[in-house]
C-alpha cells in the first residue's frame, strides 16, 4: 500500500476554526465517523510505511473563526504532538480552551494538537510504538506483547520516523503551522516516547511533556543515554516539563516504584548537567498516583511549555 493517507482517511462532522488550511484529501479519502467525538475537530487515517500500520490521528485548534470577509491574515499554530490521542486529545483540547480563555492570566497562543492513536477496529498499539528496544522487563514484555506483532515493545525508532518524516510534512503541507520545530505531549508508555525523542535529539522536537515516563531497570540503562546526552549538544533551544506522583514513586505497586525512582535519575541528570539550551521544570505531585496525576500535569505541563504564565 501506499504511505500516507492511500488507504484512508476521514473527515470529522464538523471543521476546524478558522485560521486552518482544511485537509482535502479528495479521492484518497472516504467519509467515515470521527474517532473521537470531539467538536470542531477533524480526524483521519494514515497509513505509515515506517511503522507498517495504519495511524488514527485527530486535529483540533483552540482558535475561533474571524468575522466573514476579514482580510486580517491568521495567526499560525504552534503545532503540538498528543499521544494516546484516544483520550487525552479531548483532555488537552479542553485545558487549551481554558487555558486560551483565561482573563487573569491571558496570552495563550494558537495551538493546533494533533492526536496521535489507531483506528477503533484494530489493536492498540502503544506499547509498540512508544517504548524502546529491551526497555519493558521481559515478564512486561511477554505481557503486553502476548505474542502479537501489534503489541510487542520496540517500535519506537518507526514511530519516531513515522512522524518525521510522514505526518508532520503532511501536517504541515495543510494546515498554517508556525515556522520551527513542534512540542510533543505524553504520559506513561507516552512520556516513555517523549523521553526517547529528546534522548534522539529529534529534530522535529523542541518542547516536551515527559508526563511519568514508563523507564524500567533492563540491562540497556536509557537514562544513563540520557545523561551523557546532556553533556553533549543539544540540536536547538528546549523546553521539557516532567511530572509524576508521589503515590506511583512509593505505593506499593513495584513497578511504578520502579517508575518512580527512574524519574528521580532522570531529574538529578537534569540538575547535574545545566545547559543554556535546555530550561525545563520537574513537579512532583502529593498524594497523587500514577494515573490520577495525568489531568493536573497535563494543564501545568501545556501551561509552562505554551503559556506566558508559567505553571
């Protein structure tokens, strides 16, 4: 099959605010129910070479239509990267529009989220796409991957490609993005993404959400990589928010204990290893867990990475 968007793609009810290049997709497409249900958003498939498998992506942008016939030019998006799109492009969406609305603290830029997931009728694939090679423990890994290629850990070098160098020049072939590099948004096996793209010096990247990276003690040590990163060049100036719980740190569930004291190395590497092109800020949640963090550091992590007020 082709790369790209030759198998299908579909069109949401209802199109984005203006300010967007709408995607015609013309004969490449065929009208099918949105992924998500999420209103003024558009949503298709794409078909991704590097990965193999077919991308649901969704698209939605906190910016409203200008009067009819204005001729003011639209001001572009900053384009941002959503994993696990399923669920938290809808989270996002919604603190954005907060976030834009907001009279005491305004100055909320034009932000178009691009939600990255798969198609309702086939397996989800996120512990593929978003995790390293002899990054899960085997016990996980036998786990998750429960011997289905979909699900297997590892992909996360053909994930990274299958956004460079597929969605993001589509994405910014149709729709008015701000010039330079994208932030990309993740938590859990999604912060785990989000950790290996900085560990990649992607440069297609340079604001990311390491929302409680999932990194696990496996014999290839990853922050140790990222340490001696940091050490090094860093490919253009960098914003990085990192959050976790205290709740997953110490528990009593090992294995985000075991989370939790990998985002403890993570964030002394940081201290370590000052950069002046890398600003970031780690924030540790009380009495919060592993999943219940995800909302409140999602807000704080859009609004230090995007906002003119910090979180």
């Amino acid at each position: 099959m082709e790369s790209g968007l030759s198998l299908t793609a579909v069109l949401g009810a209802t199109q984005l605010d203006a300010g967007v290049a709408h995607a015609r997709m013309g004969e490449q497409t065929r009208e099918k129910t949105s992924p998500w249900a999420l209103r003024n958003s558009e949503a298709f498939e794409f078909r991704s070479r590097a990965v193999g498998d077919t991308m649901a992506v969704g698209v939605w942008s906190n910016v409203k239509p200008g009067p009819s016939g204005s001729d003011a030019k639209p001001v572009p998006f900053e384009l941002v990267y959503v994993l696990d799109g399923s669920f938290a492009l809808a989270v996002a969406a919604a603190t954005c529009r907060l976030l834009t609305a907001d009279l005491v603290n305004p100055g909320f830029p034009p932000i178009l989220l691009v939600g990255l997931d798969y198609p309702e009728d086939r397996p989800n694939a996120r512990t593929r796409d978003y995790t390293m090679k002899d990054s899960v423990p085997a016990y996980m890994g036998k786990l998750l991957g429960a011997g289905t290629p979909q699900t297997t850990p590892g992909g996360a070098d053909q994930f990274l490609e299958f956004l460079e160098s597929e969605l993001d020049p589509f994405i910014r072939s149709k729709y008015n993005i701000k010039e330079g590099p994208a932030g990309i948004i993740g938590d859990s096996f999604g912060g785990t993404f989000t950790f290996y793209a900085f560990l990649r010096q992607s440069r297609l990247f340079n604001r990311y959400w390491l929302g409680s990276p999932g990194i696990f003690e496996t014999a290839t040590d990853y922050v140790a990589q990222f340490e001696k990163g940091l050490k090094g060049a860093i490919v253009h100036p960098t914003k990085m928010f990192l959050s976790s719980g205290t709740k997953e740190m110490a528990g009593g569930v090992s294995f985000y204990e075991e989370i939790g004291r990998s985002f403890n190395r993570i964030v002394s590497s940081l201290r370590k290893n000052p950069s002046n092109d890398l600003t970031w800020s780690a924030k540790t949640y009380d009495g919060y867990t592993h999943t219940s963090v995800l909302i409140p550091a999602l807000n704080d992590a859009l609004l230090y990475l995007y906002g003119k007020n910090r979180a």
